[in-house]
C-alpha cells in the first residue's frame, strides 16, 4: 500500500527516501525552461507543482522573477535546492496559496499523474493568467545499449512488476493517455541525458519506489536478480556511459472563455 500523508490525504511514494531520491534524479535540460518562457505570456511568476527535490524551480529561476515551488511531502521539501527567486511550501497540487489569475506558467515535472486530475486543473485554471501556459512532462525507460535496456525493462516489467502503484500506467502510455482540458501545444523535442557509471545508474534503480516497496516486502534487493548479466553488459562499473531518457510533454494554453485572444495570436 502506499503511504498516505495524512495532512493532504496524496498518494506519496517518495517520502521515506526522499535523500536518495533527490541523490539520484538527472536533470532536465536548461532548453526546456527557456522554450517554455517563449510561449509563456509573461515572466512573472512561475509555479511548479510537485516540485520535489526543486530541479525544474530552479531551472525556471533563470528565466523568470519569482518560482512559487510546491510538494506536499515535507521531506521532499526539507532536501530541495535552494534558491532566492524560489519559494518552496508544502502544499497539495489541488489547494495552493495563489491568487487568481497570477501565473505565466505552470509546469509539473513527472508528477502529474498523481493528482486528483480534476481538482488539480481546476485549481491551474484559478491561478493562470489568460494565455497562461501548464506543461507537463515525464520520461519512461533508461536508453543506454540494446542489452541494458533489455534488462532493465524486465527488471521493471517483470521483477519489480507487482510493486509499482496503478497509476505509474500513465508514464508507460508516455501522458498520452491523461485528460488534458486545455489548447494543447506541441512542443519540440527533448531528452535528457547525463553519464553516470554503474554504481551511480543502480542508485538511480534503487531510488524507485518498487524497489524500496520490494525491499521493504521481501527482505532483499531485487537488483540482485539482474546484478551478474547487468555488471557484465555494463563492462568496468566505474566506466561512465550516456544515458538517455525521450522526454514526454503535454503542453497547453489557457484561454477563458470568456476571453478572446488577440487577433495575430488566432
């Protein structure tokens, strides 16, 4: 069962090892902040939602006066990184403490299949600003060499299968599949990529929550299972090898109703 946070009653998978989380997650590249400030109306404010370890809030600092960063998980926020254009507080992604109409962009970086869908873009649309942007994104599998992904698909297909909580569907369907209410964008594309040796690549395996929730269930490491094939695909584990991750987005504008856009932006 997932941990349930009492306070804001959300579905955290995260919390009880959120160190190793923010350890091991890769950045996202810079060009997805600054092509997000080029259609946002304005750079004013910035809201990142879910924002965890506050990788994408400081990324957006850069181009923009003031990131409001939320997580319910007060861990999480405990280890973001800071910085003094970003405003961390633990807050749900449904109930933010946001005026109306006072945000350029909102963005949710491989979070938004937890929410309460309805509730959170209810609450987008309250904070928004007209033309205002939402993005969310999320990545799926590791590309690394046809024999490693092989076998890090069947260590989460098949080993750590029964562990993995229903909605982490929405990342295999790449966000395709989740209601989307808003003029949708399409983007140009990204990966993200970083080089990480053996040692570093199993500490990213190890920081998912089917793995902790094997562990905590079993009693042992379910990498030990694909340990001897990956150390032997993988080669001198203190060798750094590229690895990529295909970047998934749904992107929209939010336009009232009620408001009519400007006649060279029809």
């Amino acid at each position: 069962m997932s941990n349930k946070n009492k306070a804001f009653n959300f579905e955290d998978h995260f919390s009880k090892h959120s160190g190793q989380y923010a350890q091991y997650r890769p950045q996202y590249p810079d060009e997805i902040y600054a092509y997000l400030a080029s259609i946002a109306p304005g750079h004013t404010l910035a809201w990142d939602c879910g924002t965890g370890n506050g990788q994408a809030a400081v990324g957006l600092a850069k181009y923009f006066d003031k990131v409001y960063a939320t997580d319910a998980s007060a861990e999480q926020i405990a280890l973001a990184y800071t910085h003094n254009k970003v405003d961390y507080r633990v807050e749900p992604a449904e109930h933010v403490s946001l005026s109306a109409s006072s945000t350029d962009l909102v963005t949710v970086a491989v979070a938004v299949h937890w929410f309460n869908f309805e509730e959170f873009y209810r609450e987008v649309k309250r904070v928004l600003n007209p033309e205002g942007i939402l993005a969310v994104w999320t990545y799926y599998l590791t590309e690394i060499s046809p024999e490693i992904d092989q076998l890090v698909f069947r260590y989460y297909a098949e080993i750590v299968k029964d562990f993995w909580p229903e909605r982490i569907r929405y990342l295999e369907e790449r966000y395709q599949t989740i209601p989307f209410p808003f003029e949708e964008i399409a983007p140009p594309s990204f990966v993200m990529e970083i080089n990480w040796n053996l040692i570093q690549f199993a500490g990213f395996l190890n920081s998912w929550s089917a793995t902790q929730r094997y562990k905590a269930e079993s009693g042992h490491h379910p990498l030990e299972i694909i340990w001897p094939q990956l150390t032997a695909a993988w080669g001198d584990e203190n060798e750094p090898r590229l690895i990529r991750w295909p970047l998934h987005f749904r992107i929209g504008r939010y336009v009232p109703e009620t408001y009519v856009l400007p006649d060279n932006q029809e």
